[in-house]
C-alpha cells in the first residue's frame, strides 16, 4: 500500500515536470542552433497544425494539454507572421480552422530531424517495455486526474 503521507510519493509528479522541462530546453537549444526564430512551444503547436490538417484550436488545446489562452495568444502571433493560415469552419461559425501558410512549412522543412534527434537522444537505453509501463502509468495519472484520453 502506498503511504500517501510520505513526501517521497511526490516525486514521481516532480520527476515529470523536470523531465518535460529538460525536454522543453533540448528543443529550445536545438531550434536555437538552426537559427529558427520559435519557442519549442510555437513548435510544437506548429507540429499540431501540419499533422492535424484543418485542425480547431480547441483540437490543438486538447492534442497538447495546453491552456486555451496560451494556444490562443500563440496562435495569434503565427498568423500575425504568416505560419498558419485561418479559414471560416464551415460546421461551426464560432471557430476557424488552421493549416500550415508556405512559410511555416518552409520553417517546419528546415526541422524535419529535430523531432526524431531529441526522440532517439531521450530515449537511449529505454526498452520497449519500460515505454510501455511508462505510458500505462503516465495515463493511470492522467486519467485519475481527471483527464480523458483522446
């Protein structure tokens, strides 16, 4: 039984946030040495409008676990610099969709590897099992915390 009492049943939650914040700083340092003017952030959003494909911000807000507000005022900044393009929804009036303008492909191209670099970097000497047990509890804590896997 789990002694819920015990700081030590804290650091799992702590072990996650340090990792996503390390992982946040490689993509920052990766995009930093291309010369690529984004935040891993705005990357990662972008990476969201290109697999998405006529993706909602409320789809883009769910896929990453960001706050609205945030997706929004980034959103807003990458159409300000013509990465993405806002189209009318035609099923829903209240919102737009979003796809890659030319420019934010061209900056995408130029980071084709990151993703794969910083996956194989973090990932060495990780089983697929230990993934597996990984996810199975990294969605135990999700869930239990009230979110619904998509």
């Amino acid at each position: 039984m789990i002694d819920f009492k015990s700081p030590a049943n804290e650091v799992p939650f702590f072990l996650l946030e340090r990792t996503l914040r390390q992982i946040r700083t490689a993509i920052q340092k990766e995009l930093d040495e291309q010369r690529i003017n984004l935040t891993s952030d705005q990357w990662l959003l972008l990476m969201q409008v290109k697999e998405g494909k006529k993706v909602t911000a409320k789809q883009i807000t769910e896929r990453t676990g960001k706050d609205a507000a945030s997706v929004s005022r980034m959103l807003d900044l990458m159409a300000k610099r013509k990465l993405i393009k806002r189209e009318s929804n035609s099923s829903d009036r209240r919102s737009s969709t979003l796809e890659l303008a030319k420019s934010g492909e061209a900056l995408l191209a130029k980071t084709k590897n990151l993703a794969a670099n910083i996956r194989r970097r973090s990932m060495k000497g990780v089983s697929a099992n230990e993934l597996d047990n990984w996810r199975k509890t990294s969605d135990k804590f999700f869930e239990n915390c009230g979110g619904r896997l998509v």
